[in-house]
C-alpha cells in the first residue's frame, strides 16, 4: 500500500517543501489582490478622445482611468455634482454626466471641421458637461482658439485649457 496516498507523514524535508510551496502560494495570492485592487480603469465610462496627432514629440495626456479605490472615494461626489444641475434647473437630463458622449462627438467633428488645428496633438476629456483640452499646439493664440471653439458648443458649461505651447 502507498503510504503517501493514506494519510501518512511526509518525509522530514517534504514538510518544508509542503510549507514553501503554501507560504509562495498565499503570497502569489496578496500580490493578485492588491493588483486588482491598483488596476486603474476608466470605471465612470468618462468619454476621453484623441482630437489631433501632428506633434510627435508630445507626450500622450493621462485618461480617467483610476484604481478601484479612487473610484469608491469618488462616487459620492460624483453623484452629488452630475444630479445639482438638474435639481438647480440648468440640465433638462437628470445627470450632467449624461450629456459627456454627445458633447465629445461634437468636440471632435468642431475641430476636424474647423482646420485650424491639424498642426496640434490634443486631446479631449469629458465630465459633467465640463471639457478638458490636453495637448500640444503651437502657439498660445491656437490654444485659446481651441478653447474658444469647444467653449461655443451646445451644452458645454466650462472648458479647462491644459494645453502646451510646443515651437514648430
């Protein structure tokens, strides 16, 4: 009869072995956890779009993208702002954050339209019918011209100018 497969001890050496293989097994699972935990995801769905790529040497903007964490900590502000505009009368959609798809859309066909601005690289993030521009153009006059476009748009409230002047 096998003894290893009744019941019986493990060798003097194989008890180590057995706790080794537990002790890297139980690590290998925090280190899972507290991956998935860190993973950052763009969990509130914020639209977040490349408008232009004529810069090469400009550096590709942080998304929305947030861990898990982050998210929870935001939630409840995020609850609060999207519905106050509605509740105050400004939105007729019950959520400010609801408008964000369609506002992205005409943030981008407004600036492939307008031809100003095939020399940037920018690009476009979306929250509660605010729009943030990021990127590189070429001069501070181009810059506020992009602003000023994404700032006349239809359900637009407010307009963050993050973008860098880049020499030609």
């Amino acid at each position: 009869m096998d003894t290893a497969l009744h019941g019986a001890r493990p060798a003097p050496g194989g008890q180590r072995a057995v706790r080794a293989v537990r002790a890297v097994a139980l690590a290998l699972a925090v280190v899972a956890c507290a991956a998935v935990a860190q993973e950052r995801r763009n969990y509130f769905n914020d639209p977040f779009m490349q408008l232009t790529l004529a810069i090469a040497q400009c550096p590709v903007p942080p998304g929305p993208e947030v861990s898990l964490s982050e998210m929870q900590a935001q939630a409840h502000g995020r609850a609060e702002r999207g519905t106050s505009c509605f509740r105050a009368g400004r939105c007729r959609l019950p959520n400010a954050y609801l408008y964000d798809a369609e506002i992205m859309e005409r943030v981008q066909k407004a600036v492939q339209v307008d031809g100003r601005f095939a020399d940037t690289s920018v690009w476009a993030l979306g929250q509660r019918r605010w729009v943030w521009l990021r990127g590189c153009v070429r001069s501070p006059e181009q810059a506020q011209a992009l602003e000023q476009l994404v700032r006349g748009l239809d359900d637009v409230e407010a307009v963050v100018n993050e973008l860098e002047v880049v020499a030609p």
